[in-house]
C-alpha cells in the first residue's frame, strides 16, 4: 500500500500559515492531497493506509544544515577548553583513531537522535563520506553528505578529493534522498587556488558545497571573502556554516553570490565565538537556515535548542522587537529547502511527505491555543513532545519506537560503546594523550 492518510490533526503547512484541521493524503514519498477535515471519509482515496492523530500537531519536518555525525563519540570530551585545545588536543588525536566501521555506528546514533528530534534532512561534512551516506540510507533520512577537504600536502588532498567522488558516484541520488557535495573545510584549511579546483570539480558534478565561514574573530585576519568570492566556489549551490564574523562588505559577498548560511547559535556560544549579525544578513535577502553543527561543540542535535537559543540571542543583539516566531520557523524549514533546492520544508502537494508530529497532549503545548502554537514550537517544546517523523513518506520513528533500524536498538548502542572505549583506549596510551596529560598536569 503506497498510500497513507494522517487524519484527525492540526496541521502548520508553513511558517506563515495558520494552524487549521487537515487530513494529509500521501503518495509515495509525497504529499498528494491536503483534505478538509472530515471530508476524507467522503471521498474515494482507493486503499489506503490510515493513521489517527487526534490530539497531535503536524509540522515540516525540521532541516538540520550543518552537522558533522560521527562525532557523536565526541559528546562530552572538553566542554571548558578553548577553540584551539579543543580541536588540537583532543578532537584532531582521536579522531586518527577513526574506522570505516566505527564512523558508520558514530553516523547511525547521531541520526537516530536528530530522527527522535524531528529532525528529516541533514548537512554533513565529515570523513567517512561512504559511511554516512550508508547510515543515512539504512535509517532513511534526507541527507546531503560531502567529504571534509583541508590541504596538508598534495598527496593527502587528491586522496580526500578522491573519496569525495567516489562516494558522489556510489550515493549521489540514491533513493531521491541521498545527495554528495564537495566540503572544501574553510578558507583558512584550503589555500585559495585549492578552492578554486573545488569550485571546477562541484561544476563538472553539477552538486552543492558545504564550507565554514568566518566561524570565529582571528579566521578575519586569515583570508578575505572577496578572494573566495573569486575563486568561483560560490558561483555553486553553497551552505556556509557559522558567518559569526562578518562586516557590511562579506554581507554583500553573500548576498550577491546568494550564498545560503547555517546559523549554529548553540555551538558559536558554547566555543565562545559570538553572535552571528543574522537579522543583518536577513535584512540583505540572505537565506538564513539553522545548524547543529556537531556533538563535539554542541552538544545534541537538538533542533529545539537552536531554534529557541537563536531566537533570543539575535533578541539580545538587536531587540526584543526583532526575529519573530514566523522568522524562525521559516530558517528551519522553507528556507533549509531552498538552500539545498528541495521541495520539503512545506507540507503541501508535490513537496515531499518529510514531518513530523507532535503530541499537543502536554505542558509545553499548553494553553492548547491554535494561535500560540508556533509560539510553543519554537520557546516551549522539546524533544520529548516529538510524536513521529516521517521522511519521503514513511515513518522513521513513531510513538518510542525507530522504525527502520537495520538491527536491534541494543545491539547498535553496545557496538558505539564499544567502538567508543577502544577510540579512547587508543588515545589514553598515545603519545600525544601523554603531552597532552603532562599540560593538563602543569
Ligand atoms: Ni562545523
């Protein structure tokens, strides 16, 4: 039966919508049909599959656009360190110890925990391309995956260049749902003639590009966004994470390039980076989304969080008057679909059945006033109040339960412990650890 109707709900079709009863028809992975409530019983829809959710809301599915998986075994390690700690000592060390397995498990959990957030289509940026687009088609979330390419020597750039196309030619378009681009990491990884050959590369495979921009204050004094701009990379389809750091002149670079930009409030506070000039950059048709970035800086993908922390940071910044709950929604829907020229981020017909439900039964929904719902989504709720999330049609994850996992749930959890102790076991007896200890000693 490819056909399914949720019925009985009330239904946010877009950020500016308002909230109203709906039947939702589906077809394949698509919305075919939104019905009057009721009025599906009256209609012959042929066979199909039927799902009461009386007392639950319906939503796009929220859009993660910055997100590196693998490092869900990264949770926790060095919450008080600075930028510069944090990544030389103790993420670049462990993550020498990374497998093609253990990056498969590190993907899979972190999928799981963005699918029981709400979360249907994610931007990944990592090692282990294969690995992630593997994880993302076995669980069947949306997923644009691209390889994390820095320049160290020539050697080891044409090794990750490769990896990146191999894996574009093995996953690009699988299932309508799996996307390869190019990760060119940031302008202060890869010199600018380097770019330059990413921008040829992504052209030829007619793809998308994920970078970091100005993620923090000193990266302003490394390169300069007009160089970039030169270099073609952002003639392509561009996420570019972070943007905490950027003056009048880089707003029109992105703006004039109509370079899409991932907003990570969480993670840019956490490393103690700032606040990104969003409302400046929406004010000059930016398309703003939000990111989770990984969980190394995060630290959960909680799309909750950014939503709500984003939203009263650019309040703090520019004015309680300023960045509305409709502003939000859309940069964690819509505008998430626009960035990676996908119908999903609307619930309408011909756009993709990506949603998610959530249960109104609950004090984060309460008063259950239809017109403070959008409200209640983007202060009030939490991960808990996620009922189920459907991707291109069909149900991830639905009352407690994932519904697409390849083994058991147990058995998943004990071989990321499992890979978990031996990447740390590893890195306890390394060199490295061993300075690293003798600095915290002192
Ligand atoms: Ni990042």
């Amino acid at each position: 039966m490819s056909k399914k109707l949720l019925k009985n709900a009330y239904v946010l079709i877009s950020a500016d919508d308002d909230v109203e009863k709906f039947d939702i028809l589906i077809d394949e992975d698509e919305i075919e049909d939104l019905l009057a409530s009721g009025d599906s019983t009256e209609v012959n829809l042929g066979e199909v599959e039927e799902y009461d959710l009386s007392g639950k809301l319906i939503v796009p599915g929220f859009i993660n656009t910055h997100s590196h998986s693998v490092m869900s075994y990264f949770r926790g390690i060095a919450d008080d360190l600075s930028l510069n700690d944090w990544l030389f000592k103790e993420m670049l060390p462990r993550e020498d110890f990374l497998e093609s397995e253990i990056a498969y498990y590190g993907a899979l959990v972190s999928i799981l925990e963005m699918i029981s957030n709400g979360i249907t289509t994610f931007v990944d940026m990592y090692m282990f391309t294969d690995q992630i687009a593997k994880a993302a088609y076995d669980l069947g979330i949306r997923a644009y995956i691209s390889r994390g390419l820095s320049f160290d020597t020539d050697e080891g750039w044409n090794r990750r260049i490769k990896e990146n196309i191999e894996t574009y030619e093995k996953y690009n378009g699988l299932d309508s749902r799996i996307y390869i681009g190019f990760g060119p990491h940031a302008p202060y990884t890869v010199p600018m003639d380097k770019l330059n050959e990413v921008a040829e590369i992504a052209k030829k495979y007619n793809t998308h590009i994920q970078i970091h921009l100005l993620e923090s204050a000193n990266e302003r004094k490394q390169y300069n966004l007009l160089d970039v701009e030169n270099t073609g990379l952002f003639d392509l389809p561009t996420v570019a994470a972070h943007c905490v750091h950027v003056d009048e002149k880089d707003i029109e670079v992105l703006s004039r390039k109509e370079v899409n930009v991932a907003y990570n409030p969480v993670s840019n506070m956490k490393l103690g980076n700032g606040i990104a000039p969003i409302v400046d950059m929406l004010d000059k048709n930016i398309n703003i989304t939000f990111g989770t970035d990984g969980c190394a800086s995060n630290n959960s993908l909680n799309f909750f969080n950014e939503m709500k922390f984003g939203g009263i940071l650019q309040k703090y910044k520019y004015g309680p008057d300023r960045f509305s709950v409709e502003q939000i929604l859309r940069m964690s829907w819509e505008n998430g679909g626009f960035a990676l020229e996908t119908n999903i981020g609307r619930l309408e017909p011909e756009f993709k059945a990506d949603l998610v439900v959530l249960d109104m039964d609950s004090f984060e929904f309460f008063p259950n006033d239809l017109s403070r719902l959008k409200s209640h989504i983007v202060y009030s709720a939490n991960p808990k109040n996620i009922f189920a999330t459907m991707v291109a049609g069909k149900f991830l994850y639905y009352d407690g339960e994932f519904l697409t996992l390849k083994e058991e749930k147990e058995q998943i959890y004990e071989k990321f412990h499992k890979f978990y102790q031996r990447i740390e076991d590893k890195y306890n007896n390394s060199d490295y650890s061993d300075s690293h200890n003798d600095d915290r000693d002192i």
